[in-house]
C-alpha cells in the first residue's frame, strides 16, 4: 500500500550522512540521497533516517 510523504515533512528532511535534500522515490516508498548513494525506507509513513537501515542504491539508480 503506497501512502505519500507529507511534503512538509520532505522540504526539512535531509541526508544523515551529507546533509543535502533527499528525492522521495513513491512507488519504492523511499527517501534517496544521491550523494551518499543511499535509500533509506518510509514504514507506515514514517522515514527511518537511519544510515544503517538504508539500501544502498547502485549506479544506475543515483542522478548525478
């Protein structure tokens, strides 16, 4: 089930790691930081910001 971010809530959220704004990818329900080639999830609404619960994401998937 797809649930969208509040966009709110995207404008403040930024990378742990690099501190650049992420790209909120909705049908993966994810939060992407291109710089530090990361996804982290969004469960039940709620982005888990935390670098060990992040995919990391492959090359093709990071806009340079």
């Amino acid at each position: 089930m797809s649930q969208n971010i509040d966009p709110k809530l995207l404008e403040i959220l930024v990378c742990p790691m690099t501190k650049v704004p992420l790209r909120y990818d909705e049908k993966a329900q994810e939060l992407l930081s291109d710089r530090a080639g990361l996804a982290f999830p969004i469960r039940d609404g709620i982005p888990v910001m935390l670098p060990d619960e992040a995919r990391k994401m492959d090359d093709t998937e990071i806009k340079k």
